[in-house]
C-alpha cells in the first residue's frame, strides 16, 4: 500500500509566509557617515558630538548613521580637514587655528587678548562666521556648528613674572599662533598634537605650552607640570564640519535633521564649554598644579604680543580682516 506523501505542516507554511512577508517589505535605506576627531572620548567636545551623533540617529530613525572616532584614532589633527575636504571622511571636528597657514581667517580666534571672554569669543564668531562658510564651500564643505576651547593659559614649571622668563622654554606649538607666540618670547617652539602631549611632556621632548585647563587635565600635564598661569589670552574654537557633496546626497528630511542636531549641539557645546572651565581649574588644583593669576608685568608683555599678531593678522588679511574687526568691535 502507496503511503501518501504528507503535505507541508502549518508551521511551515507561517514560516515560508514570514519570510515572503518579510521580503516583500521595501528596504530601509541607511547612510553611515564616519566622523574624525582629535580629542579623547570623555572630553567635553567628543561628549557632545557623541550626543550629536546620537540625535541625528534619531531624528532620522537611524537613516543617518554618524560613527565617531575620537582621540585622532582616524585620521590626526592636522589630517581631519583635508580628509573631510576629498571625501574621505563625510564630517569631522578641527580646531580652526590649526589652519591659519592656508588662510588667515581660519586663525583669527587664535589671537591673543583679542577675544578673551565667552561673550567676546561669540561675538567674534558672529561677526566671522559668514566668512568662514563661504571661504569652506570654496573648498567643498560646510560648516555645521563651532564649540570654543576655555581659555588658554600657559602651563611651565617655571616662575613666569614677565614675558623675557620664557625664553629657552621648549614650547608645544598646536598652530601658527601658537609657534609665532614663542618667536616672540624667545621660546622654542616643538610640534605637538593634542594626543601627543602626554608622551612629550614625559619624555622632556617639551616642557611647556599654552592651552586649556581642559588640555591639561585631558594630558594628565599636573604629572610632570605644576603651575598653571590663568592668562585667558583666547578661545580657540573647534568647528563640525561636512562634505557638501555627502550633504548634498542625503534626502531633505535627513539634511534637516542633521542642521537641526547641529545648532542643538552648539548652543550645548558653548554652554558645557563656559560651564567646565571652573571644574577644569579644580581639577587640577585637585592634583597638586597651582592655579596662578598672572602677574599685571606678564599680561602688559603678552598683551604687546598679542598686539603685534593682531597687526600681523590685518596685513595679511587686507581690506577683509580690516572689516571683520570692524564688524566684531561694533557688536561690544
């Protein structure tokens, strides 16, 4: 007797119309865009681009998909803008005085004592920030928001009463700015990113620098340096900044979530920047580093210098410089 062949179970066929089921759904279209940074992961800048990232994905219901890569882990600092510029990355996070050899504006916020406030240092961005767009999409990006640096400081184990103390010291230089400062005061200035310093202090290969006390907790500098001059000479500004034809190639709904998530991570990262300065001085207070208000002789001296960079800036910068300072005192 022919036995008859049994048909397929019921549990067969709900699976096989599962996956028909499944199939027939359209796909989801998804982008994932990498974005360098310079800094460490549990910097305040990295924090809030962490949020950044994690707002655009959700704004868009993960269509938009931002990877962060912190701590120069991509590409190093001065490599970011370059790499963001030929499409190799889609965004990224500079610090805008790193770029001062390749034009001017990129260094403005790099001169000392010619915005040393929250208040100043916005206003200066304001009165720039157009320029600033427009001299990025000349080179195929966009920027999407700026967070400021506290104010920088000068970190030396050195007795500093008056500018002529630091000459001979071996001076980390992150930017034009930053190297012109020590021709000026007779320091020798040492190339040293942000991820490097750590290493350089310990191995002598510098034994000073002018930064945030946010770079020097970061760098753990209060292990090999233990004064700290508050002179908040500047506020350099790291910017977010995006590949047009990358910008240019999403869906409308995504572009705006991205704008979006960036003007709220600006208004953030200003905030938190202004926010942590006093929890930096803490710190390192906290590890042993002298906090030191510097001397009336010591600011007089770097304020000349500043002075003279600034005069140097406008040389360079023409007509265009002369009316962007212009705009920006107006705005006092």
């Amino acid at each position: 007797m022919r036995r008859r062949n049994p048909g397929p179970t019921l549990g067969l066929i709900l699976a096989l119309a599962a996956v028909a089921f499944t199939t027939a759904l359209p796909a989801v279209a998804q982008t994932r865009w990498d974005l360098p940074s310079a800094y460490p992961a549990n910097n305040f800048h990295t924090e809030n681009l962490q949020q950044f990232a994690s707002d655009v994905d959700q704004a868009t219901g993960g269509k938009l998909k931002i990877r962060l890569h912190p701590n120069a882990s991509l590409f190093k600092a001065p490599e970011i803008k370059r790499a963001v510029q030929g499409g190799q990355a889609q965004a990224g996070e500079i610090l805008l005085v790193n770029y001062e050899n390749e034009d001017p504006l990129y260094g403005l916020d790099g001169v000392p004592f010619l915005a040393t406030s929250y208040a100043e240092a916005w206003k200066l961005y304001k009165a720039s920030r157009r320029p600033l767009e427009e001299k990025l999409a000349r080179q195929g990006m966009m920027l999407l928001y700026t967070v400021p640096w506290p104010p920088q400081g000068i970190f030396t184990n050195r007795t500093l009463n008056r500018a002529a103390d630091m000459k001979g010291l071996k001076w980390r230089a992150y930017s034009p700015a930053t190297a012109k400062i020590a021709e000026l005061v007779g320091a020798q200035p040492v190339t040293v990113q942000a991820a490097e310093v750590s290493q350089a202090l310990a191995t002598g290969v510098i034994d000073s620098y002018m930064s945030s006390g946010a770079t020097g907790y970061d760098s753990k500098t209060y292990e090999n340096i233990k004064n700290f001059y508050d002179t908040q000479a500047w506020l350099p500004k790291n910017a977010v900044i995006v590949n047009r034809k990358a910008f240019d190639a999403l869906p409308k709904p995504e572009q705006k979530a991205l704008l979006q998530a960036a003007a709220a991570a600006e208004t953030r990262g200003w905030k938190a920047s202004e926010e942590k300065t006093q929890w930096y001085y803490d710190q390192l207070k906290q590890k042993g580093m002298n906090v030191i208000k510097p001397s009336a002789q010591l600011t007089a001296d770097l304020r000349r210098v500043g002075n003279l960079m600034l005069a140097e800036w406008l040389k360079k910068t023409g007509h265009e410089g002369k009316q962007l300072i212009e705009r920006y005192r107006a705005l006092q």
